[in-house]
C-alpha cells in the first residue's frame, strides 16, 4: 500500500491542476462542436516508424480535447521505445493481437480486452512479439500529442532518412520538443530483438 501513496498524491495534484486550469481557461460553448460518427480503419493511415497511426477523434472535436487514435502494430515489432510524457495521460485498449507493455521496470502481457492506464511522469513502451498484427485505442488527455505522429514521419520524409539510427535521432528530438524523454537504454531485451539490425 505504501508503494500507492506517491501515486494517488501524483494524481490527486494532477487533478488540481486540471481544475485550477479549467478554472482560468474560459469554458467551450459546446454550440461550437458537433457529433460525429466513425468506424476504425476509415481514417488516413500515418505511417508512422513502428506502428500505422489514424486519428479516430481529434483534439479539436469535442471540449474536453481529448484524442483518440487506432494503432496497428505489425507482428514481431517494436510500437514505441521506452518513453515518459510530463504533460498527457495515456490510456490503451488492446482490441486484437498480443502486446506487451513496459510499465517502468516491469512488463506486463496484454491480450485483447487489456485496459493500460498509463498517467504522466510514467515510463512505459509497448511492442508486438507475437506472429500476427496486433490492434490498439489511444486515447490521449488532452490531446495535443496527437499532431506528434504526423510531424516525426514529415521529418522523416524531408530528410529522407532511411537508417535506424537517424530515425530514432528524429523521434528522441520531435519528442523532447513536446516534453517526453525516450529512453532507449531502458528497453528490454526481448524488446530489442524486434528492431530492425
């Protein structure tokens, strides 16, 4: 229980400041927002290095500016390196396939149905070891990560960077330009086997 309580005081302080933000930022007409209806796979595919990305819900769609994205892990790969975000909360849904997840230390199997709630200031990754492609919800508060995808595989495509190496270089920069430090060092083993040699 006492490895709970910097936990429950973290979001106990995060939900403060969401009020105390709330309380400063004028409130949404919701006139301004209207209701919309998707089905996953219908939105343009990002091709973004280690999963395929599309943004279901934008952070613009509703007030509460959440995102809400579906992402496509190919089998035997790699869908994010060792990472941890200081201003969004993530929350995955496993729909098909096998991930695994990284959760500081400690990785933790995630068939279908998984629910991963992973808040801010929390080191995590994820990646596919299985044999068959795997498929994941994101949703990402507030949402403004969203664009981060789109801008990594942009960079990409100017430089036409081809290497591992560089690739990585693009997504550690682009990341810590948003307040997320990738940690490569931190993955595991068994995660580094999947990357591409």
């Amino acid at each position: 229980m006492r490895t709970l309580y910097p936990l429950l005081l973290a979001a106990a302080l995060a939900a403060c400041s969401a009020v105390n933000q709330a309380a400063e930022d004028p409130k949404p007409d919701p006139a301004d927002y209207a209701a919309a209806f998707h089905h996953l796979g219908d939105a343009e595919p990002i091709e973004f290095p280690g999963h395929i990305t599309r943004v279901m819900v934008g952070q613009g769609d509703t007030p509460s500016q959440v995102s809400l994205l579906e992402l496509t892990v190919p089998a035997r790969s790699v869908g994010a390196p060792p990472h941890t975000h200081a201003d969004e909360d993530e929350y995955f849904i496993v729909l098909e396939g096998n991930v695994v997840f990284l959760n500081e230390d400690e990785q933790v199997a995630a068939p279908p149905g998984t629910i991963a709630a992973l808040p801010r200031g929390h080191m995590h990754a994820f990646w596919n070891p299985s044999d068959e492609p795997a498929s994941l919800l994101l949703a990402i508060a507030p949402g403004q990560f969203e664009t981060f995808f789109d801008e990594v595989v942009m960079k990409i495509r100017t430089e036409n960077a081809d290497s591992p190496e560089r690739i990585g270089a693009i997504i550690g920069e682009t990341a810590a330009a948003r307040n997320v430090i990738v940690e490569p060092a931190r993955f595991p083993q068994e995660a580094l086997d999947l990357l591409p040699q």
